[in-house]
C-alpha cells in the first residue's frame, strides 16, 4: 500500500462521517433542538467546521439569505457526498 492509498482511505472515511453525521443531524432537527438534546448538539459540534466555510461563501455571494432553511449546509452535505463519490477513483 502507498502513502497516497492510505491518505485517500482516511479522507474518505472522514468524508463518510461528516456525510452521515449531517444527514442524521438533518433528519434530527425536524423533531428537537441543540438545546434539547446532548446528541444533536454533539452532531451539531462535529459538523459545523464543515458548513461554515460555505456558509461564508455563500453570504459573499448573497446566496440564501432569504430562505426558510440553510442553503450552506445543504451545499456542504452535496460537496461531501459528489466528493466521497469521486475520490475513490484517484
């Protein structure tokens, strides 16, 4: 096994997580809050170094700033899976 193998494994199990983290983070959000549950504040602690760059972005941008739900985390959880798909093929 090379360096770049290893290094491809790790980033793409880091990405896997995020990815599954969110989606649970998501689905949990429709029935309680950070504040009502350790769990989605835990998720909500482990996710958000992933969302905030985008939500940056986007803000720079003006890109969902009159919406109901957050745009930033819906293009973070796209970016991580369309990049989880691909890095398996370098």
């Amino acid at each position: 096994m090379t360096l770049l193998y290893v290094f491809c494994k790790a980033i793409s199990l880091v990405i896997f997580a995020a990815t599954e983290m969110m989606f649970l983070r998501a689905i949990l959000s429709f029935f309680m809050t950070p504040e009502d549950s350790r769990f989605l504040y835990l998720l909500a602690v482990l996710t958000e170094p992933f969302v905030v760059p985008t939500r940056a972005v986007l803000a720079a941008f003006g890109v969902g700033e009159d919406t109901p739900f957050d745009i930033g985390f819906f293009v973070t959880y796209l970016i991580l899976v369309i990049s989880g798909y691909l890095l398996p093929s370098i």
